[in-house]
C-alpha cells in the first residue's frame, strides 16, 4: 500500500486520535469545536435580531400609514365647511351682525 493510501486509511480509522501524539491533536480539535459553537450561537443570535428588525420595520410603516390617515381625518374635521355643517344641525348659524370692538380705559 502507497504512503498516501496508508494515511487516508489511518485518517479514516481514527489513528490520528489514539496515537501517542494525540494529545496535541485533541487540543486542536477541542478547539475548532468551541469555535464552530460560538459561531453557530453567533448566527442564531443574528437571525433573531434580523427577524426583530424586520417586524418593527413593519410595525412602523403600519403607524406611519395611520398617522397619515389620522392627519387627514383631523384636516377634514377642521374644515370651515364641516363645522359649519354641524353647527348648522345644532341649530346655529352664522352672525348677521359684525362684531364690535370694547375698548377698557383706566381712570386713575
């Protein structure tokens, strides 16, 4: 058997975790696992700030959108010609007298 067989082999049994040196190969390895770990926590965490963000973008175009629809409820309402149409259901009307200006003097 070639050199290069022998070492896939050996590196498909496992030998390279029970040898001698293995010691040095399983801090290695313990190490990659503890990073491929934090880098999955990492992901995950992000997918649920990306979701977060995605609703409130949301959230805030729906407020937008009634924002908008309450302004111009309240434009409507202020109108001259709706207050004059529900003052006029009330039974009021316009003056047909002009106002008058009073002046206050102060005598000392």
């Amino acid at each position: 058997m070639s050199k290069v067989k022998k070492n896939i082999y050996g590196f498909l049994r496992g030998s390279f975790l029970t040898e001698e040196s293995a010691f040095k190969n399983w801090k290695i390895i313990i190490f990659i696992v503890f990073l491929m770990l934090i880098m999955i926590t990492s992901s995950l965490n992000i997918d649920k700030k990306v979701i977060k963000i995605s609703e409130l973008n949301k959230r805030k175009r729906e407020l937008r959108a009634e924002y908008i629809d309450t302004g111009t409820i309240l434009m409507r309402m202020k109108m001259e010609s709706t207050i004059r149409a529900k003052a006029k259901e009330r039974g009021l009307g316009p003056s047909e007298t002009p106002p008058k200006k009073i002046k206050v003097t102060i005598k000392q």
